[in-house]
C-alpha cells in the first residue's frame, strides 16, 4: 500500500493545522486593513464634517493681491482716520447685536460720505459668514443689526468705499453670553 493515498492521522493533523494558521494570518491581515480603512474614513469625516476648520472668507483673493490687500489695511491709519467699534453685550431674543462704528478724520470730524460693508462671521465656524450694510445714522456713526446669537470669538471684516482709496479694517470681538 503508499503512503500517498492513505495519508497517516499525523499527516491529517498538520494540514488541519497548516489550514488553520492560513485561515488566522489571511483574517489578520484582513482584520488590519478594515482597521486602517476605518481609521481613514473616520479622519477623512472628521476634516471634512469640521466648520472650524474651515478657511476665511476670500482668503485665496487676498493672498493673491496681497500688495492690495495690504495698502487698503493701512489706509486708516495713513488717513488718520479713527474708526470705533462697538458691539452690544447681549443679542435679543433672534440673536441679533447692534454693530454700531464710528469714524473721524484726523481733525476728530465725523466723517459721513462712505459706505461701509461688513462680514461677520464665528471664528468656530468661519464657513458660516454674513454680510451686511451699515447704514449712516448721522454723526459718523454706522449701524446695523447683525446675527451674532453666539459667544466666543467672532471677526469682524470691514470694506469701507467713498475713502478715496481702497479700506479695510478688521476687528477681532470677543462676545459673551
């Protein structure tokens, strides 16, 4: 009789064996990739699902024309002009706040022939931006209601037209509840 066709119970036990130890390693490595992919996905939700981390309104455009960007930063302070912002302290019950901003020229006098625009946003959430148009009141002053139902750290991006030249002021707020 050969040996080949009738396999001895010791021959049977090692390729149980050997079966089983290739089952182990090929659903370890298995097991290791889902890891990894679960770890992936997970990464991949969380950098995308994030709204800190989002990037600041038309920070491509500014980085682009940063000379621009850069003189309409300064043109207060080359004009002389004085700019105050003031933001109330509680919002109502919409989560509104009076943004009210004040400016004077370099003499102190009001300064009432421009136009100024605003954008607001949460630094939390800066994906979730508004923007709005302060009227003149009179007396320098500019004001308008905002949705800032939030506290924490909020930006304040200020475009103000009429200056003769190109303005930007930015004030960073810090709004409690």
């Amino acid at each position: 009789m050969s040996s080949k066709n009738n396999p001895t119970p010791v021959m049977e036990e090692q390729q149980l064996a050997e079966r089983r130890a290739k089952r182990f390693y090929i659903s370890l490595v298995l097991l290791l990739f889902a890891i990894q992919f679960t770890i992936g996905g997970v990464a991949i939700k969380l950098a995308i699902g994030d709204h800190a981390l989002a990037v600041v309104p038309d920070y491509h455009q500014a980085a682009l024309n940063w000379d621009e960007t850069r003189r309409a930063s300064s043109a207060s302070d080359r004009l002389g002009w004085d700019v105050d912002v003031i933001v109330s302290n509680v919002a109502d019950a919409k989560g509104q706040r009076a943004i009210s901003v004040e400016l004077s020229d370099e003499h102190g006098e009001a300064i009432d022939d421009v136009n100024v625009a605003a954008k607001i946003y949460r630094h939390a959430d800066a994906a979730a931006y508004q923007t709005i148009e302060l009227p003149n009141t009179g007396d320098g002053r500019y004001l308008a209601m905002a949705s800032m139902p939030k506290h924490g750290l909020w930006q304040l991006e200020m475009n103000i037209e009429g200056a003769g030249e190109p303005m930007t002021l930015t004030r960073t707020l810090e709004l409690e509840r």
